[in-house]
C-alpha cells in the first residue's frame, strides 16, 4: 500500500517550504508489514515498493531506513534487478522507465495546487474571447479550465472528464464533449475516434499538459494514446500552449507529444531550474509565472 504526505523542500531563503508531493512515510510503511525486523522477502517487497515511488534510492540511504547492512541491501537490490523492475547503479538501484508507476489523477490534483493555480490564471491573459479553445486532460489543464471562466462568448472542445464537468458549470460558454475510449488513468477520452472527431475543427487555441519536458527529448507522455490524441490536437491548433509545473522538466517517457519548438507558449512556475529554462528559451518562449505564498 502506498502512503504519501507533505515533505519540505529547501529554498535559496534558507526556509523550508511545504511542497505538495508524492511521498512514501516510511516509517508507517515499514511498521505495516512487521517493523524493521523484516524477513527478506518482505524487506525485498518494502524496497521496490520504495524505488517504484522514489525513482531511485541509495545502499545506504535504505541500509539507515531498514536497520541492516548495506551488504544485506546489495544482496536485496541484486535480487531485485534479476526482475526486470529495478536497475543498479553506483550505490544504489533506479526503476526501470518501462515499469514507472503512473499517478493516479486523484493524486496529482493534491500536487503543486499553488503552482497549477499560477498558471491556470497566467494563461487567462493569453486566450482571448470569442475564440475556440480545446484543453486536453491532466490537472494542471484542469487548473487552467478553473481560471479562464471570465473569458466571454468561447467555444471549448475538451476530452477530459474532469475538464468537461469544471467547464459545465459556466452558462456564458459553448462546450463541446470529445469522444473516444475512456482511460481512467487520463480521466480522458483518446484514440481513433477522438482524432477523427478533432480532424473536423481548426482551434485557435488548445492548452495541453505533460508528464515530462526535457530540452533533447522533448514533451513526451506515459501513454501512447495520450500522445497519439495529443498530437492530432497539436495538427488542428493555431495557438498551441503547454502548461506543466515546474516538477515535470528535465524528465522523458516514451511517448512523444512533440518538440519543444512545436509550442507557441510553455507555462510553467518560478521554481523551475534555470539551466533547463535557459536551454529551452533558446527554441521556445517560455515563461515561469510568480507562485503567491
């Protein structure tokens, strides 16, 4: 099972600051399955459950958390890559991309609220009224949906659920509901039957979100029916804006929505590195909105 709370990152002011991820508390994790004085097979089931969340972990950071040796963790860890699931690397193992663990939507909603809420309203200045807009699924596009509802005598075209039922509640909009196959993991609707719908429109805008940005790999996605349906929508755009907190740069799944270039706009919040802002500037306007405390 897995446990997720509030951790503390260090700022450039010194002060700790509460960020909204996803985390395992350990301590009620390893107190779940029978305490420190674990079996193998159950510390080699608490390890992976911790490298599937984390993304990567060290010998000895796992050694300190398990009360064994750093030893014993090897012998776990190699144990573990025999599976496929993990890879080691020097002092430590990382997941293997082809098994990451996707967050559920629910999940996300609680991550970087502040921040997503920061961009929903910066992206309000940018979509003008009268105009037709598609916003495709994730919850930052979601945040975008709940700020934009002062845009008058729009037309919005959406395939994700949670956007759909956000956008229902203003009278002042024409909404259109996408079709396609339903994935829960999306909350949205995607594959053939949504790109041969999007192939009827031209958008003069569409907002779309992502799950990793990376200068050389470009905006890429976990699904490839997300990216698929992505892409259509991309096709079909004059205006086309990504919108991703800070947390989803200098990471690359498989699935490619597109280069960094193809997007007119990338909003994202201040706390982005600035080597990875820097690089993408140089391809792509980029801009990295004030989050309020």
């Amino acid at each position: 099972m897995l446990f997720y709370l509030f951790y503390c990152k260090k700022m450039k002011s010194k002060n700790l600051v509460c960020k909204n991820i996803v985390k395992l508390d350990w301590n009620v994790l390893i107190k779940s399955v029978g305490g420190k004085d674990l079996k193998q097979t159950k510390r080699q089931r608490l390890i992976l459950e911790m490298i599937r969340v984390k993304g990567e972990v060290s010998s000895k950071e796992l050694a300190k958390e398990l009360g064994v040796s750093v030893m014993t963790i090897s012998r776990d860890l190699n144990e573990l890559a025999k599976g496929g699931e993990i890879k080691l690397i020097y002092g430590g193992a990382t997941y293997n991309e082809d098994h990451i663990f996707e967050t559920p939507m629910s999940v996300k909603e609680l991550e970087y609220i502040k921040e997503k809420k920061a961009i929903g309203k910066y992206c309000k200045s940018i979509l003008s009224s009268h105009s037709s807009i598609f916003i495709g699924p994730g919850t930052t596009t979601l945040a975008v949906a709940r700020e934009i509802f002062g845009i008058k005598k729009c037309t919005f075209f959406t395939n994700s659920l949670l956007v759909l039922n956000s956008l229902s509640k203003n009278d002042n909009t024409t909404l259109h509901a996408v079709p396609g196959t339903y994935r829960d993991l999306s909350k949205g609707f995607l594959g053939t039957q949504t790109n041969d719908y999007i192939q009827n429109f031209n958008f003069d805008y569409c907002v779309l979100g992502t799950e990793g940005i990376c200068p050389t790999f470009g905006v890429t996605l976990l699904d490839n029916d997300d990216a698929y349906t992505s892409r259509a929508i991309l096709r079909q755009s004059k205006c086309k804006i990504l919108v991703a907190d800070s947390s989803k740069f200098g990471k690359s799944f498989t699935y490619k929505t597109g280069d960094v270039a193809d997007f007119d706009y990338i909003i994202t919040d201040e706390n982005i590195d600035q080597n990875i802002f820097q690089e993408i500037s140089k391809s792509a306007t980029i801009i990295a909105v004030p989050v309020d405390d």
